[in-house]
C-alpha cells in the first residue's frame, strides 16, 4: 500500500492511519472548548432558577427534540452557523444580530428580542412570527414541547454574563 502522506517517510496501517485523521478531525470542530458537565445536582438548581414553567420542563425532552434542531442549529459556545445561525445564548439575544451570519432581511428588520415567550410564539409557527423568514421549519404545535426546548436552550446556552 503507498503511503497516504507521501512526504511522511514512515508507513501507517490503515488503522493507525483513521486513528490519526479521527484524532485530527475531533479537534476540527471550531469554537470554544465544551464547557465542564454539570453535576445533576447542579442542574437540577439550575432549573429550579428559571421562571415557571421552564422551571419544571422535561430537560431530556427538550434534548431529544432538539435534535431536531441539529440539522441547521449549534448550540455550543463558538459554535459553527450552519444552515441556521448558531443558537448559543440565544435567550435574550435580538433577533438577527448574531455576527458572522447571513440572516434574511425580515429576520433583520423584526426587531425581537429573543425572550422565552417571543420563542414559544416563533417556535410554535416561524412564519408567522418573522414572515418571510427562510427558516423551513414548520413549528412544534405543542406547547409542553415548546417549554422543554426553550428550557433546554437556555440551560444548555446561557447568555454571556
């Protein structure tokens, strides 16, 4: 087999090889280093210092929803834009200001701000809240799962203090 980095003198097996590029790769993912997991314990107060009802919200749901979201969303600090900017710290943030995204004029000129109520409303019907937005997503109808997805949102992202 020839070698996969010709100026690279020695030769790799194809395992060592994918171990390396894996290696390599893992750190290709931009931004800011994941921030430490929290304890349960600290989670769990964490929650119970949101405003109801997103004190009581089904946190795992709203990770399991969001998933959803991963397609065109990051969530992390430093996170990449996709096809959709990146959420971090969303909660609080006005809509259409995050630097280094295009975001299509309506979202520009909709002058929100990004509270939990006014993405409830956004996330139940997108289009109806910034019309013209080129976000596709149809909405959640449901609102326990609107709840669980802000409230994991702002768990997961919180502002920058």
């Amino acid at each position: 087999m020839p070698p996969i980095f010709p100026e690279f003198p020695v030769r790799l097996s194809a395992t060592a090889t994918a171990l390396i590029l894996a290696a390599g790769l893992a750190g290709c993912g931009g931004g800011a280093p994941a921030p430490p997991e929290r304890s349960p314990e600290e989670l769990k107060a964490a929650q119970a210092a949101l405003p109801a009802p997103y004190s009581t919200a089904d946190l795992e749901n709203g990770r399991a929803l969001f998933r959803q979201c991963r397609s065109c969303h990051t969530v992390t600090a430093g996170g990449a834009n996709l096809t959709g900017p990146n959420l971090h710290g969303v909660v609080g943030r006005p809509a259409g200001a995050l630097p280094g995204y295009a975001y299509s004029a309506p979202m520009r000129q909709a002058g929100l701000v990004w509270e939990p109520a006014k993405l409830d409303a956004y996330l139940a019907e997108p289009r109806a809240v910034v019309p013209g937005t080129k976000m596709s997503f149809v909405g959640l109808k449901a609102a326990q799962e609107r709840i669980d997805v802000i409230a994991y949102l702002m768990l997961e992202s919180p502002p920058a203090p």
